[in-house]
C-alpha cells in the first residue's frame, strides 16, 4: 500500500461528527483533526 493510499483512506474513515464532540466537551480544537479514534485503524 502506497502513501498515497493510506493518506485516502484515512480521508474515507473521516467523522467531522467526533472532532466535534471532541472540541465541545475536551476543548481540544484543531484545523487538521479527523476524527479517527486509534481503535478503528485496524
């Protein structure tokens, strides 16, 4: 698997809906976030 390949399927498993649970109750904000726990890279 390329780099290339991998940079597209992190952008596939994206979820804006946690980066912004994560804004609101952590106050953790971030311009490049994508909202994948580390569990769901598998």
């Amino acid at each position: 698997m390329s780099l290339d390949e991998i940079i597209q399927r992190l952008y596939e498993l994206k979820d804006e809906g946690k980066v912004l649970f994560k804004e609101k109750k952590f106050g953790v904000i971030s311009n490049n976030a994508l909202g994948i726990y580390h569990g769901e890279l598998k």
